[in-house]
C-alpha cells in the first residue's frame, strides 16, 4: 500500500521559503520506499526526511523540488535554490 500527496508551494523545508512543492510518503516496506523515492528522483525529487518509520510500523518519508521544475538541480545550505514563485 502506497499513500502519497503532493503539497503545492509549501515552501522549503529547511526554512520554509517559497517556491518549493513537497512529497509526502507512505509504504509498507523499506524496498517499497526505496523503489519509490528512486522513481521520485527520476522526476527531480530531492530527499528531505525518506525510508523513516512510522508510529504505525509503515515507512515514510518528504521530498522537495522547486514548483514545477523539470531539469535537475541542486540546493545546499551555502548556495541555495532560490526556488520557482
């Protein structure tokens, strides 16, 4: 069982600026997480918090990339992405 959500213009989860989209997750296996955070990179996912467990024993996890970004990118704390409004 896989559950996802999309969270538009939620904004960057180190410091909430804007111009940033979230993907929340939740799996019932480490290998079910690991497949599909690798597909969600494929489509310019950054990891944030991935293959987490949960209260209820499931895995879970965040990943992040600039509203509507389709090339890759980077962020890093001395040179961040300053995100797409």
């Amino acid at each position: 069982m896989l559950k996802k959500a999309v969270i538009r213009n939620a904004g960057h989860p180190w410091d909430g600026r804007p111009g940033f989209d979230l993907l929340e997750y939740q799996c019932d296996s480490i290998s079910e997480s690991e497949v599909f955070v690798q597909a969600a990179e494929a489509k310019f996912w950054l990891p944030w918090l991935v293959h987490g467990t949960c209260e209820d024993g499931t895995f879970g996890g965040v990943l992040y990339k600039p509203s509507g970004i389709s090339a890759p990118w980077t962020d890093d704390p001395r040179n961040p992405h300053p995100g797409i409004c």
